[in-house]
C-alpha cells in the first residue's frame, strides 16, 4: 500500500504566510497530522509527499521516518500534481498493479481506523474506491445570474443517493495513472473522478465528518478543537469506598 499525498498547493482561501498545508494546528503543521495518520497503519510500506520543486518548508517539517518521502515533483494543479506523483513512484520502481492511497494534505483529522476500514474495503475490489459521507444537509441549487454576492434558490437538489467524497481514495497505480492521463484535467475534481470516466464504478466507504478538508480560516479552529479532543488523556475513575 502506497501513499501519495499532494501537497504542491498555495491554498490560496486560507490567507496566510504559509500555504495552508504548512499552518499550525494542534501543536502541528496540517500536513504532519495527515502524515501521522498514515504512519500508524502498519500495512502502508511508504508515503510520499508531492511538493513543488524548490519547497523548504516540507523537508522542514516533516519527521524523519524510513517510510516517509518527499518528492519534489508538484505540477500547476492538483490532478498534474497527482499524475507527477504517481509517475515519480513508478519510475523508482513500483508496480503498476499496486494500490495507492491518495489524501488531500489538508485532511488533517483522517483517523487511522479509517484508512483500515478504506482498505479492508478496497484491498479485494476490483476497482477501488474512497472514503464517503452520505450527505445530510438539504442541497440548494443557485439561481443562475444572481448579481453580486446574493444568492437566490432555483431549485432544491433531491438529497437521496447523494454522498459527499473525501480522501483517502484508493486504486491501482496503473489504473488511476491511465484514468488522469486520458481525462480532461479541467473536468477532474478528484481521483475517483477519473476513475469513473474509465466506466469503473468505485466503492462507497462510510467515512466520517470529522475527515474535512481544511479550506477557511474557521476550519483551522474546528481542526484544532477536534485534534485537541483526540489527544487529551482518558479521564480516570473516581472510585469510592
């Protein structure tokens, strides 16, 4: 199991002096959590982060750990970034047939129990597949030609069915290097994406609603809170008598 992480971004929502990857949260860079996470799985063999060529900050940050790397061969938009990462792992010798795991870098909240469930899921599957939420909110449709920054309904978007993908996702390193290389990297928003274009219907895994991207400033307090939480000891039991 190999793990890719694209992380060649500026974040340019989340204004700052680092790109968003690099902001500290919990003590960390939002990076490093999402790096962690993985770390703790036994059956990932290694992780690379895909950063610009030229990024200090990554080597900086990061720990050293003989399954972590750092490739510095970012492209200009994520799925380049993606496609660049894959082709790195391949050209050091990994098999085409074996399955990359590719998360966002600001998914910093990922579980390790989660990664395990993706791939118990996948490992046997002919496809692959991602972590998923069913959506629970009800979806609006914007009015189109609405001026300014208001905003007016034209429709509500039936919610059944509906899931909200999240990351990791899992495939074949051929197959989603092959799906990105054919796809029109404008219409791709994700892995599973262009996994799909190929006709390949990928598998649906529960995930949870704490694997958010972080995307606005008010995303790094609730990413902060929920990592905080995670690490505060167990409360021991009064016992009386």
């Amino acid at each position: 199991m190999h793990v890719l992480i694209p992380s060649a971004g500026a974040g340019s929502r989340l204004p700052g002096d680092a790109p968003k990857q690099y902001r500290r949260v919990a003590g960390a860079p939002i990076v490093a959590h999402a790096v962690s996470a993985f770390l703790a799985c036994p059956r990932v063999t290694d992780i690379t982060v895909v950063v610009q060529p030229g990024d200090v900050l990554a080597h900086a940050v990061l720990p050293a750990h003989p399954r972590l790397r750092v490739a510095e061969a970012g492209g200009v938009t994520r799925a380049q970034t993606v496609i660049q990462g894959l082709q790195w792992l391949r050209a050091r010798g990994v098999d085409a047939k074996e399955w990359a795991l590719v998360h966002d870098a600001a998914r910093c909240c990922v579980t390790p129990d989660a990664i395990e469930r993706l791939m118990d899921a996948c490992e046997h599957d002919t496809v692959g597949g991602l972590l998923a939420v069913p959506l629970a909110d009800t979806l609006k449709r914007a009015a189109l030609g609405s001026i300014g920054r208001a905003r007016h309904v034209a429709t509500t978007v039936p919610r059944e069915g509906l899931w909200l993908a999240q990351t990791p996702q899992m495939f074949r390193i051929g197959t989603l290097l092959q799906a990105l290389e054919r796809s029109d990297l404008a219409q791709i928003t994700d892995e599973a994406s262009a996994v799909e274009q190929m006709g390949l219907s990928p598998l649906l895994v529960a995930g949870s609603s704490s694997n958010f991207k972080v995307t606005y400033a008010e995303d790094l307090l609730l990413a902060e809170a929920i990592l905080l939480a995670r690490s505060a000891p167990a409360p021991t039991e009064c016992k009386h008598g």
